[in-house]
C-alpha cells in the first residue's frame, strides 16, 4: 500500500471509547481509565473486528492485572494506611493504520508518594494485527539501535545530574517506546537509569532530526495529512 497516497498522510477512522471503573474498599481506593477501539460505519478502512479486540482486551486485562496484584499484595500486608492504584491513557498515534497507545498504571501510598510507576505500550499494525518494533519505524538497512543509543546517551549526557553516576545506554531491540505525531518517545523503567524520585525517563527521537532514516508511513506532519478538497458550491443564476 503506497501510504503517500493522497499526497500525504492519512487519520484512522476509529471510535475511541473512555472506560471508566472506580471503587473504595477499606483503605483500598482504585480509579482505572482506559480504551476501547471501534471501527464507525461506512468508512473508507474498517479494521478487522478481531484486531481491535485484542487490543481491547490486552489493554483491560493490563489494567486490572495491575490493580488486582496490589490488592492482593496490600491485603497481605494488612496496611491501616491509605493506598491509591490509578491508570490513565493516552492515544498518542492514529495514522496510516498504525495506532500507538500508552497506558499510565500507578500507585500511590498514604503519603502520596508513587510506590510503583509504569507505562505499558500498545503500538498496533491495524492491517495485520501485529505489534509494531523499532526496526520497523526506520527504512531498511538503516542502524537504528545505534542511533537511538547515541541520542539517548547525548541527551543524558547533557544533563548528567539527573542520572545515575556512568548510566550506560544500549538500547535493545525490544526497547519500550511509543509513538507521536512528532517523534519516537523511548523509555525507561522506573529507578533503571535515574533516582526513583525522577519518575519514568523519558526521550524523544524527532522525526525531524531523523527524516532520512524514517519509514514515510510513520512521520505525518501538519503540510503532509490529508484532507479532502471543499467542493465549491455553484452559484444559481
């Protein structure tokens, strides 16, 4: 499929549903938020109804997994203390039949302090079906494990303080990321490569910066979306 068709990129028709499921249990208090896919009727593409399934139940699954582990885990300890497990989410790429989502899973004891702090990533090939890798973000031939590692590295580098003292950087190839309209976004886990208080480390990689090397169908940028032509109306004489 020739994704510069249309003279640009293209958005995917999809209805995102909020899921939204509160509950206080004692001292036990969860707010989970998360997605739905759906295809709309009568659109140009309709994703195969299984693919967004499977989405759909990764994605809960991963979030009740989540707040029902800690339950467990808090019941154990029998706490007299308030406990907070919240996710949030964000649809960050939604183009080219690519979709790339993350979910924000965190707890939180009764000092509000953030006892764990994870991102779980959803980057979907809606053709297919498949999960989308770094390697297939890039054109072909192109080394981008090295690129990644030596951006990564310059960036802490430029702000070595925040980090651990010699943080070494070698990015895997199923380093953790997700997508946005401007760059690729690596990271970490929490307490990897910097203090716990620094939250989860972060970085993006600009399409920009990184054209040449970038595969066209991921890097959409405002002159290249496409939008269908106004029909001017004719005037009756």
């Amino acid at each position: 499929m020739n994704f510069r068709g249309y003279d640009g990129c293209i958005y995917n028709l999809i209805h995102v549903k909020f899921n939204e499921d509160m509950k206080r249990d004692g001292f036990f208090y969860y707010n989970l938020q998360y997605p739905s896919f759906y295809n709309f009727n009568n659109t140009y593409f309709n994703v195969n109804p299984n693919v967004l399934n499977n989405i759909n139940d990764t994605i809960k699954s991963d979030a009740y997994t989540f707040k029902d582990g800690l339950l467990e885990e808090y019941n154990e300890s029998s706490q007299n203390t308030n406990y907070t497990v919240r996710s949030s989410y964000n649809v960050t790429f939604n183009k080219n039949h690519i979709l790339s989502s993350k979910l924000s899973l965190m707890a939180l004891d009764g000092t509000s302090i953030a006892e764990y702090s994870q991102i779980n990533n959803y980057n979907i090939d809606l053709l297919t079906g498949d999960t989308i890798l770094l390697k297939d973000i890039f054109n072909h031939g192109v080394d981008y494990m090295k690129i990644i590692t030596e951006y990564v590295s310059y960036k802490i580098f430029q702000n070595k303080e925040w980090y651990y003292k010699d943080v070494f950087i070698d990015i895997p190839q199923d380093q953790a990321f997700y997508l946005t309209d401007s760059g690729i976004v690596v990271y970490f886990e929490l307490a990897q490569i910097a203090p716990i208080e620094f939250g989860v480390p972060k970085f993006k990689i600009p399409f920009e910066k990184f054209k040449s090397y970038i595969n066209p169908r991921f890097y959409c940028y405002a002159q290249n979306i496409y939008s269908p032509p106004v029909r001017k109306k004719k005037l009756n004489k």
